[in-house]
C-alpha cells in the first residue's frame, strides 16, 4: 500500500511515472474510458433502436420547444441549447481554475471552482424544470387498442389540447389504489378526461383533426375527418405527459431512453459538483496550497471535462439529429 500511495513510485522504478502521469491522474483516465464505453453502450441502443422505429419516433422539436417564464410560446431546443452552453462555459471556467492551479494562485482557483460549480448547478436544476415538462406533457393524446398514438391537430395543423375541445360527461370516474385493485395492484391513474369525453368532445368540434405518430417527410401524418372518425373507434386509453410506461409524444421507448440516459449523466453531474464543492472548500482551506500542488483540481477538472463531452455527443444525438 505504500508503494501505491507514493506518487512517484510506480513499477518501473522510483521516479518512473508512465506519461508522465501521477497514479492518481491515471487512475481517473481509467475510469473516464471505462464510463465512455457505458455511455457509447447506452447511445448505440439508442440508435438502433430510433432506427428500428423511425416511422412512428417523435419530433424533437415538438417535444422539447418550452422555455421558462414564455408560455404557450413555442421555441424548439432554445433551452436545451441554452442548456448545453451554461455547461460548455463550466468547463472553460474548469480550464481557468486549473491553470491557476499551476501557478499556485489560490484565489483565482477557489474563484473559477465557484462558477464551475454554479453551471453545474444551473444545468442540472434546468433538466429537472425539463423532465417535469416532459412528464406532465402539454396537449395529450390518447392510445388505441394496438398501442398506437392518436393526436389532435386543427386545420392549420397546429396541435390542439384535450383541454381545449373535451366534452363534460356526467359519469364518476375512481381512481383504485392497492387496497381496491385486483390482486392487491394500483390501477392506472385516472385521466383528467376520459376517452368518451375526448371523443364526444372531437364530433362537436369539426374543425379538429387527428393526427397519428406516423412520420412522413418529416412530418406526421394527419387524416381526414373522415378518417379521423374511424381512427377514434380504436381508443383505449388517454395518455397525459409521458412516464416509462407510455407517453403522448411518440412511441414508448422514447420516453424510456430520455429518463434513462439523461438521467444518468445528470447523475454524473451531480455527481461531479459535489467532487468539486468538495475540492473547493479545500481550496479554501488551503490545503493544497500548504501541499504546492493542485493536481486534485486537475483531476476533478478531467471528470467534469467529460461530464461535458458526453453532453455534446446526448445533445446530438438525442435532440438534434
């Protein structure tokens, strides 16, 4: 243990260090390609299986087009490119603090640590305010018997909420919970309209169309009113915002590759902030002032510099292309 706790001591000799590289610096590269093959898995499955069902996956655009503070503006990917920025921009203040390091300036390190810090927090505050978005969903939807999405479109080809054309049906709707359910099982939660409201709703309004999850040219396909009648005898279920079960954007898995990949490296975030309050209150302390050596900056510095690289590889893969 002792001949791995010095810093200058590796198997090669005393003084031999392999790239020039600490041991505790090569051990973190180690790990940073270790994760990049998780994350390189978890992109690939993503791919194939968009590929797999291209024709029914949703539009970006269309999902990720709020912003806060502007409602029922639409601005598609404005925050996520915003988003996307504030962490780029924590990292080149992640640059700032180790090159301070290096020439042992206390002050400016615990200064641009501060503002990595504040990026992070920002970033990942910013995909919680998009994950809520995304689970309690804007327009609805409802899903047919075949598990296939029906959406809803005015003339013009806008979407249209439930809320703005459902009928007011005299009938008590109950939502189960475990002590009620069969087989001592919860129900699913109760819509705030039922399929018979939706659909009675839509015969009153014959401005209203529907329209499928079926991409065309880039487009999904809207039906005639005709067919958008024979579509409405097939639904089943009402669908509000998305979870890991269904969603009203678009086909199922979508909504499960969202959670799970942006949700585990926003882990790796926040993960990564703590890493660096933690280096920073030792900054503060002087601790690696007293050592004269900031190497534990650069080494946080390598995690959050791939924090943000991963980002950019989500970023385009999931919302841009």
């Amino acid at each position: 243990m002792g001949a791995i706790a010095n810093e200058t001591h590796w198997g090669g000799g005393e003084g031999v260090q392999p790239l020039g590289a600490s041991y505790g610096k090569m051990m973190m590269w180690f790990f940073i390609l270790s994760d990049a093959l998780t994350f390189a898995g978890f992109i690939a499955a993503y791919g194939f299986t968009r590929y797999k069902f291209i024709g029914t996956w949703p539009i970006a655009d269309e999902v990720f087009n709020h912003f806060p503070f502007l409602h029922g503006v639409d601005a598609p990917m404005y925050y996520v490119a915003l988003m996307t920025f504030i962490l780029i921009f924590s990292s080149v203040t992640m640059v700032l603090a180790v090159d301070a390091g290096h020439k042992l300036q206390k002050n400016k390190v615990s200064f641009y640590m501060l503002l990595t810090i504040v990026g992070g927090l920002i970033f990942v505050g910013s995909q919680a305010w998009e994950w809520k978005n995304f689970i309690s969903g804007t327009y609805g939807a409802l899903e047919t018997k075949g598990g296939a999405l029906i959406q809803f479109v005015n003339q013009d080809g806008k979407r249209v909420a439930l809320g703005d054309f459902a009928a007011s049906l005299p009938k008590d709707r109950v939502q189960k919970d475990r002590s009620q359910g069969i087989w001592y099982t919860n129900t699913p939660d109760v819509a705030t309209y039922s399929v018979e409201e939706v659909v009675e709703g839509f015969k009153k309004n014959p401005n209203i169309l529907v329209r499928t999850e079926e991409v065309k040219d880039h487009k999904k396909v809207v039906l005639t009113r005709e067919e958008s009648l024979a579509k409405l005898k097939d639904a089943a279920i009402v669908v509000e915002g998305a979870s890991l079960v269904r969603n009203e954007y678009g086909h199922k898995s979508f909504g499960n590759f969202f959670f799970f990949i942006t949700g585990f490296h926003g882990f790796h975030v926040l993960t990564g902030i703590i890493l660096n309050i933690i280096v920073f209150l030792n900054v503060l302390n002087g601790t690696y002032e007293r050592r004269r050596s900031y190497e534990m900056v650069e080494k946080v510095g390598l995690y959050w510099h791939f924090v943000d690289l991963v980002w950019v590889f989500v970023f385009t893969f999931f919302y841009l292309v």
